[in-house]
C-alpha cells in the first residue's frame, strides 16, 4: 500500500532530517514511529501527504507521489499534526470537519453525513455548534481527527496524538483510534499508545529507520527502548 525508496531530506539551512528511510507498508498495519524529539519522525509524516518533499521515491496505492497526484494523495492520506491549533482554523467545529467535503464538491446534504459520522467516530457529536477555538487539548485533538476522518481516508497518520494529555484524555483518543478501520501510521512516545493500538514499530534516529519489528517483541526489550531515549 505504502512503499519508500531511500527518500531523503534535509532543511533549507542545511539540517538533514532524513537519511535514505526505505519502508514498505500494508493496508490494515498499525505502525508507530519512535524514537527521541529531533529523530526526523514529524519530517517524515509530513512526507507522507506531501506537506514536505525530499528526494526519493514514495508511492500510495501504486500513485507516484509528485505533485500532479498530491490532490488524489490527500484523498488517501489523512494527516493529523501534533498540534491542533494547525488544523483547526474555522469559528465552528461544523465548519472545520467540513471543510475537507466541502472542498470535495460534496452536495450539502453529503457534507452534513459526513461532518455527523466523522463527530461520531471520536464521540464529540454534541459539539457540532461549538467554538473549536474554546475547547480543551484533548476535545480540539478529537476534532481535529474528525477534520481528517470526514474525508474518509484510507490511510491515518498521525503526530503525537496523545502529547500533553491528562490521562482520561489519552485513553479516549487510545479508545478512539482503536475502532477505526483505517491503515494507521503514528508518531508517538507514549509506550501504552504503542501496547494498546500498534502492531509494528519502526525506531527512527537521525533520520534513520534503524530497528523494524512487532510491536510486542520491541516493548519487551528495555535495553534497545532505553538505547533510544524511549525508557
Ligand atoms: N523547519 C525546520 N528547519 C530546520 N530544521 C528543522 C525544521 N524542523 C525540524 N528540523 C530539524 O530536523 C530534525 C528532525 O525534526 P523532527 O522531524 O521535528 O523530529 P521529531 O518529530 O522526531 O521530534 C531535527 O534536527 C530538527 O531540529
Ligand atoms: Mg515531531
């Protein structure tokens, strides 16, 4: 579904965030991307939708992606940044889940179906008429999901979705992303997130994939954990 040849990245001052990453992804993983702040995780999931665009080669669905095909990736490809405040930008949670249909061309009638199901989907329904710009971190985080999901993407990606959380909250987006059907790729440090949702991990540093395994098997082992300022 997803396959990456030795994509490549560095800043416009010379920082080169990603170092020849190679990665193949099937429809249905849930695959984290760990490893300590600076690692290259956030460079590398805003390469994923073509916020960012490095050197390589990274196809979605057998689409190359360039930027005749970025429209048709987005389709596919929801990206969920760390920081709500990103995504959120309209005076209504309404407005912001459908924005994204709205673009699409959807008819009125499609727009609300899509905008009530994705609300739905992170248990904020009641929320429809609210100010996005009063909520708390974690209800803006839900929406901001909901402002993906209305596009009814096939593959997730998302930066840190549990980061400054209180408990409750993280449960619920742990809760949340566990009921959806999506491919999901997630950045994250938080090692319950990893228990609970993820199958495979991918340990990043220095912008290199440098360990690829089960979920599972790499939790079990502190030492590789504690190597990379995850412990
Ligand atoms: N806009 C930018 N300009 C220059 N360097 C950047 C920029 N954003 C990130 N970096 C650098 O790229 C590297 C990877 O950053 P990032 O992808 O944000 O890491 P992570 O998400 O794993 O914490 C870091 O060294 C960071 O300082
Ligand atoms: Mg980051």
């Amino acid at each position: 579904m997803i396959e990456i040849q030795n994509l490549n990245f560095t800043y416009p001052d010379g920082r080169k965030a990603l170092d020849g990453i190679h990665l193949r992804i099937q429809a249905g993983e849930r695959v984290g991307l760990i490893g300590p702040n600076g690692a290259g995780k956030s460079t590398f999931l805003y390469h994923l939708n073509g916020v960012l665009s490095g050197e390589g080669e990274i196809i979605i669905n057998n689409l190359v992606l360039d930027k005749r095909n970025i429209p048709a990736i987005r389709a596919m490809v929801g990206l969920v940044f760390q920081n709500p405040d990103d995504q959120l930008f309209s005076s209504s949670v309404y407005e912001d889940v459908a924005y994204g249909p709205l673009y699409k061309g959807l008819s009125k009638n499609e727009v609300n179906e899509h905008v009530s199901h994705a609300l739905e989907l992170v248990g904020m329904s009641e929320y429809i008429h609210r100010n996005s710009y009063h909520l708390s971190v974690g209800e803006k985080k839900r929406i901001a999901i909901a402002t993906v999901l209305s596009m009814n993407p096939e593959i997730l990606v998302l930066d840190e979705p549990t980061a400054g959380l209180d408990p409750r909250g993280r449960r619920e987006i742990i809760g949340l992303l566990l009921n959806l059907p999506q491919t999901l790729i997630v950045a994250t440090h938080d090692l319950d997130l990893v228990e609970k949702l993820l199958n495979r991990v991918l340990i990043i540093s220095s912008g290199q994939i440098v360990v690829d395994g089960e979920a599972k098997t790499i939790l079990k082992n502190k030492d590789l954990l504690e190597k990379h300022g995850l412990f």
